[in-house]
C-alpha cells in the first residue's frame, strides 16, 4: 500500500488541464494523482492510463472539444466507483486478499481509509495499485479480463494456448 502517512500525496485539482496531471505524474515520478478539491475533499483519483487512453478520445469526439480544454474532471474515476477498504481491515489482510478484493470489484485500484478522530467522514490514508502489487511481487496481477498492450494479449494467448496443451496431456 502506498501509506499516505509515510509518502506524501501527489494531488491535483479537478479543473486542471490533463496536460498538466500528465506533466506533474511525469515530475513526480507517480502514475496516479488524488483529485483534490480545497481544503482537502478527496474527489477521485486520476491516473496515466486515463490520460493515455481511450477517455480524451471519447470526449473529443462527443463534445468536439479540444484537447487542451479536457479537465481533470472530465475522465477521472470519481471516489464513487473506486473500491474503498479500511484501514483496520488492511491491518489484518494479507497480500493475496487485496488482490482478490480488486479483482472481485474488477478495479486496478483502491482507496484506503481510516476514520477522522471525531469526525464523520473518512480519511484517505493510502491507496493498492494491481500493478505496483504486480511490480513488488514479480508476478503478473489479472484485474478481469482488461487487457491494454498487444504483449499483455499475447503474453494471454500464450498462456492459454499453454494451458489448453498441458491439459490435453494431463
């Protein structure tokens, strides 16, 4: 889990231009970017596949925009749809149950919270990532069947194709 209490949250408002969450990720050397309204409303996230994929695309094409007048809004994921785990649940998880979490909800992601002393609402105090779960561990992390790059579909129909040989032979 990236711990919010020990890395500082990359962050960036809703109304920014995409161009500029792309420059800050780049900047910062972070995939992803909490989607902040003032004082400190975690709105949704944002990542580098949102703004590398098929999101701009779709929004240029209905609303006949510009891409440099594409927000951060406009293709986020908002707080919503992102899978949500407390933190006192996180304590007592092992690697595999988050996995199955995010593949459950079919997300490559998901916010971890904790309760604000006092509060009603809920602190964001870290996030899961499939893929940097992925990265630490060596293995690939299969959220459904979403595939993005032409080596992810064949790394697939090899493995398949694999699996339907060793079966025959089983």
């Amino acid at each position: 889990m990236t711990d919010f209490e020990r890395v500082t949250a990359v962050t960036i408002d809703p109304r920014a231009a995409i161009d500029d969450a792309n420059r800050k990720m780049i900047e910062n050397g972070v995939r992803l970017l909490l989607v902040v309204e003032p004082p400190d409303h975690v709105l949704g996230i944002i990542t580098a596949s949102d703004i590398l994929g098929e999101k701009p695309m779709q929004i240029l094409q209905a609303r006949g925009v510009k891409h440099d007048e594409i927000a951060v809004r406009d293709i986020m994921t908002p707080h919503e749809q992102l899978e949500v785990i407390q933190i006192r649940d996180v304590l007592k998880a092992r690697v595999g149950h988050v996995v199955a979490t995010l593949q459950r909800a079919r997300r490559q992601h998901a916010m971890v919270v904790e309760p604000n002393v006092g509060d009603t609402c809920s602190a964001v105090r870290g996030l899961f990532s499939a893929s940097q779960i992925a990265r630490q561990l060596g293995v690939p992390v299969y959220i459904g069947d979403v595939v993005r790059t032409f080596a992810e579909i064949e790394a697939s129909l090899n493995h398949e194709h694999h699996a339907a040989r060793v079966s025959r032979f089983s």
